[in-house]
C-alpha cells in the first residue's frame, strides 16, 4: 500500500475562502498524498497567499483563466505520482479518502479506475443526502458490497453507471497513465466536463473498484454553475453528450445503452427548464431528436409529455 503514490489536483479560482479547508483535508489523510498541486486558474482574491502559506505542503501553479478543466490537466502534467486524485476548492476529503483505495490498488492490480460514495453537504456542513443512495446502480452495489465496504463494477455496470452516475471528481482515482491517454478534461465544456472525461474513461476500462462508504464532501451551493444558470448549464451537458455520441467509439452495447439514456435525460432535462422559461416550441425541440435516436413509444410518450407542457 506505500507504493501507492497519490498525486491530488485542486484547481482553484477565487476560492480563497475554502481553499485552506479543502488542503487541510488532504494533509490530514490517513494514507498521505505523494504530493498537493495546486492550480490557480487566474484568481484575483487573496487565493494565492493562502495556497503559498502552507509553504513547501503544496505545490501552487499560477494560470491565466482557462476553466477548471485547463486546470485540472495542467496540475495532472506537473504530477508525478502514479495515481490521480482531484479536488475541487470549495469540497473537502474525509480522512480516509485516499486509503481504501490504496488498499484496493494493493490487492487488485486489475482495477482501471476507482471510485467512491461521497455526501451532498450544504454550505454550514449539514448532511443532504449520499450519492450511492441517489442512483438505481449504486443502491444494487450496495446490496452486494463486499464485508471491506468494496466492490467491483464490471463492464455490465458500466452502461447504467454513465447513465445516471454516482460519485463525481472528487472520489475519483485514475492512473496518470490513463489520465494522459485520454488527453485529460475536455476544454471545450464548461459543465459536464467530468462526465465527458468519466464516459471516456468507461470506454476503455473493463474493471472499476468501488468504495461502498463516503469519502468526501460535495458542498452544494447556489454560485455553482448548474445553479447559477440552469439554462446554460442543460445546453451545455448536452452538447457534451452529444459529442460523445457521434465521436466516441463505444465499444459494446451496455455502454451505447448507457449513452443513449445519458442523453435523453439530458433532453429532458434542458426541456424542463425551457418549459419553465415558458419557451415551449424550444422544449420540443429539444426533445424531437429522441425519436430518431431512441425510436419507440418511450420517446413518443415523452415527447407528447413536452407538448403537453
């Protein structure tokens, strides 16, 4: 387990006001990171004094704002350990986040990937909700866990994983290997970035290892992205999926399932906050693509559920 050397990645931007919280839980692991990268992604509040006073405990980058993804891959080509860990600012690590999965590395040498549950927190720290909880996949992996609080996810989960995920960032681990053969977090996505990276990742990968217990915190907060703009947010996770779906070469059909579901949610999802906006011609036209991409009464009925309004 040792040898198991964790590189994490926190990128930041103006995140001065967590971003001590979020190192503190690295340095208090009880497997420790190799090393902390952090990556300021053009920050004008006090971000860097606050990354360079844990002196030679980080490493601090300094970028002109790129996005969190331009970060995140900038801070995985300075690493130099064998394993990948990212963070976001304003998030935190429990204590054993990095440990079992360093055991699991240690006693399956054919794990692809690793991941984990983690809690949805609210800004004062009160607990919201768990991520395995909120997904069919992770409710059926909790049910056949393992007595170590693991398991593996196979190439027959795969498909439901990327269709409604658990886990996120943050309690992800890939080997720096893979990381750089996938060429990193796309940049072209300013939401859904880290789905687009998972659903590659899931292309190429045959075993996942699976932590059945939370390991860190997502702290939901209304400045987010997806909240901020919920409009934008939809279009773009769209547009994401719709990339994969006519670039990525999926190699079964569990996973071409998988991103077929993945985008009809994201269609009605975008749907949904048009109709809000009262912009009904634009929600059925988001929908429309379905019925040539999924033909069959689930999609009509879903389109006719639109029109309805």
């Amino acid at each position: 387990m040792d040898l198991v050397k964790f590189s994490v990645v926190i990128p930041v931007y103006n995140g001065a006001g967590t971003l001590a919280r979020a190192i503190d839980s690295v340095l208090a692991q009880s497997h420790p990171a190799y090393e902390i990268i952090v990556v300021d992604d053009g920050s004008t509040d006090a971000t860097r004094d606050v990354a360079q006073s844990f002196g030679e405990k980080v490493r601090y980058c300094y970028q002109q704002n790129a996005g969190v993804s331009a970060a995140r891959n900038a801070g995985a080509n300075l690493a130099r350990g064998d394993w990948l860990a990212f963070l976001d600012a304003d998030d935190y690590y429990y204590e054993d986040r990095l440990r079992p999965h360093a055991e699991f590395i240690a006693a399956d040498g054919g794990l692809d990937f690793l991941t984990g549950d983690f809690d949805y927190r609210s800004p004062d720290g009160a607990l919201m909700r768990r991520s395995m909880d909120s997904t069919p996949l992770g409710q059926s992996l909790l049910k056949r866990v393992e007595g170590r609080g693991r398991v593996v996810m196979g190439e027959e989960d795969f498909g439901e994983f990327i269709a409604r995920h658990f886990g996120d960032t943050h309690t992800l681990s890939v080997p720096r290997a893979t990381f750089g053969a996938l060429g990193g977090y796309s940049t072209r996505f300013a939401v859904c970035e880290d789905v687009h990276f998972l659903i590659r990742l899931c292309a190429r990968s045959r075993r996942a290892g699976v932590i059945c217990a939370p390991l860190a915190a997502y702290v939901i907060h209304e400045a987010s992205a997806t909240r901020s703009d919920p409009l934008r947010a939809q279009q773009q996770t769209l547009e994401a999926l719709c990339n994969l779906r006519s670039e990525l070469r999926v190699p079964n059909e569990t996973l071409r399932q998988g991103l077929s579901d993945a985008l009809r949610s994201a269609r009605l999802d975008l749907a949904s906050v048009l109709l809000r906006q009262r912009r009904s011609m634009a929600a059925l036209k988001a929908v429309l693509p379905m019925l040539a991409e999924q033909p069959g009464w689930r999609s009509l009925r879903d389109t006719l559920s639109v029109i309805r309004g």
